[in-house]
C-alpha cells in the first residue's frame, strides 16, 4: 500500500531522499515532468486539457525525529531532538544513521532515580541511544556525529477502520497529492513535495520566490485530541468526521472566499469535512502566502491523533474522503 510504504520509509530534514524517490517512482508515466530543485524540493506537473485555472498541490516529506550530537566512552549516543516531546522518548524503538542501526532510548532506571528524579520530567540531556555497544570505538565505526534518528514503529490497521503509523505528518499529504496525479484532471495540476518543512519551511520558502499558480491546496496530517479529558473546544479535528480545513495557524490567515469554495464543493458532493477548531501550529502555506506576488492557499489536512510522536493514529476515511474533496475541487475548477 502507497501510505505503508511512504510512513516506513525514513526522511528527517534534509535527508529526505528515500522518500522522494517513492513518490517518482510512483509518479513515473502519470505526470507530464518530474524535478528535483537545488534544495530537494521535487515538483511533479500534470498537464490538462485546461491551463487555467493552473492549481498546485502541496505537501512536505521530512518527519520529526532525533539527531545524534555525541558518542560517551560506554558508546551510548547523546542526541538532540527536532520537534519531538521528550517526555514520551525513553525506551523509543529507532533507527539510525543511512544504515538504519536498530537502537532503543534509555534513561536511567526508575529504582536508581532520586524523589525529585521521578516528579520531573526526563531532560533531553539525561537521555541516550543504545546501539548495543560497550565502547565509543565500536559505536564510531557504525554512527556518526550528525546522523539522523527515525523512529521504528511498524504500519498497522486496527480498530474501526484506523491506520497506526509514524510520519503521517506528512506522508498522509504525499499519499494523497499522488493518488490525485494519478487521476484524469481536466486543468494543469502541479504537485509539490517539499523538504525541511518541520524545521521552519525551509523547501517551501526557497520555492515560493519563484512559483506561480493560481490556488495552492497545502494538504497535511494535523492535530487531533479528541479523547475523554480534553476540553471539547481543545479536540482541534475529531477522527472520522472527515477531512478539516483551516482558517487561519501561525503562519497563515487563509481567505474566507476560498475556504467557502472548498465548503461549497464538500456541500455538493456529499463529502463530510470539519473545520480546524485551533490557530495552532503552522504549514508550507506561510512561504507560498508571502513569495512572489502571494497565491492564495487552502489549508486541508487529515486529522491524526499523538502527531509529532513516534506513533500517530488517523481514520481511514479522512484520507479517502480528503483525496475524494480535493479531486472533486480540481475537477469542478472551483477557482478561476
């Protein structure tokens, strides 16, 4: 399955070519070029029997994980974390290095912590990767100092209709842009799948100088919190109650016209959506708002619950439901 395959592979910022070279691959016969930018941006172009309205598609391939930033005399390996909740790292199965050296966060064991250890919460620092060496010359010859660290966390179906997987933040995005590439569209379709978002949208913002399109659909996996013990107005999406969209993040204030022309086609097509009840968090649409002459963004996600963890739990039918809106966005022209 396209999602399994994408959420398996690793690609932490700036490492992001096991990835990209899925979605060629995937690509490959069902788009008119294929291109990889200077900074690892690749960029798919599906012609139409339209040009206009020319719409773009946007999502991005790096995911949160750990970097390696020093090797003790024992071998254990000292990291740095991107975007990650320390709280939830001890004994994390990861991978590390272009090697995928299997490892385990560890931490000192509760029954030799302190009172005061054991009310507070693990700093970083206090935390290692175990490799399964004894000595730093044997770590040395596996790892090295700036390697990257993935999480190692097994693609499963489960419950009503649910996926569990890592990175669905945002391989859930790249799954679905290919899914609508590979379809008929009637205009010029572009798709992107950016580099570095995770790390303040890095691909993005060097992208966004020079592109045009006339509506950009950014398309991620977001925040859910819709378990017992969370205020209701704080669950931000609810899972299956279908694709959200955004009004406005960090980064972003997204037009009203437009979130009103995705609603109208949700509304028409019978397709279920949901608002996004939270300013929080940001997306690629913050570069492609402010570069050139600015294009007008939509902001459509797929709700996913313990994102920017090791694991993250989505519906099925959001996704299904997300690549049924934005093909049906496309088709219709709904912008011009």
């Amino acid at each position: 399955m396209l999602l399994e395959k994408l959420t398996t592979a690793c690609g932490l910022p700036g490492l992001e070519d096991e990835v990209r070279d899925i979605i060629k691959e995937e690509l490959e016969g069902h788009v008119d070029s294929l291109k990889v930018d200077r900074i690892g941006n690749l960029i798919a172009f599906k012609k139409g029997k339209k040009k206009s309205p020319h719409i773009a598609l946007s999502a991005h391939m790096d995911e949160v994980g750990l970097c390696i930033k020093g090797i003790d005399k024992g071998g254990m390996l000292k990291f740095a974390s991107w975007g990650v909740d320390g709280r939830i790292l001890p004994s994390m199965h990861v991978l590390v290095g272009k090697d995928k050296i299997p490892g385990v966060v560890g931490n000192k064991p509760i029954h030799l912590q302190k009172d005061a250890e054991r009310k507070n919460v693990y700093e970083i620092d206090a935390m290692y990767v175990d490799i399964g060496c004894d000595t730093r010359e044997q770590a040395e010859k596996l790892v090295n100092i700036g390697d990257f660290v993935a999480f190692s966390s097994e693609f499963t179906r489960f419950g009503d209709n649910k996926v569990k997987a890592k990175a669905l933040d945002d391989r859930v995005g790249c799954a679905a842009i290919i899914e609508v590439l590979k379809s008929d569209l009637p205009y010029d379709v572009t798709g992107i799948f950016c580099v570095q978002e995770e790390v303040g949208l890095k691909g993005s913002a060097v992208l966004s100088k020079t592109f045009k399109a006339d509506i950009l659909v950014n398309i991620e996996g977001t925040i859910c919190a819709d378990m017992e013990g969370i205020d209701e107005d704080k669950h931000v999406t609810t899972l299956g109650a279908g694709p959200c969209l955004s009004l406005l993040d960090n980064t972003s204030v997204y037009q009203k016209k437009y979130v009103e022309a995705i609603e109208k086609v949700a509304i028409a097509e019978g397709i279920p959506y949901q608002l996004r009840r939270s300013g929080m968090g940001g997306t690629d649409s913050g570069s492609y708002h402010l570069g050139g002459e600015g294009i007008p963004c939509i902001g459509v996600a797929v709700p996913c619950r313990y994102i920017h963890s090791p694991v993250s739990v989505m519906h099925n039918s959001d996704y299904e439901n997300l690549i049924k809106l934005v093909k049906a966005f496309i088709l219709k022209g709904a912008v011009k």
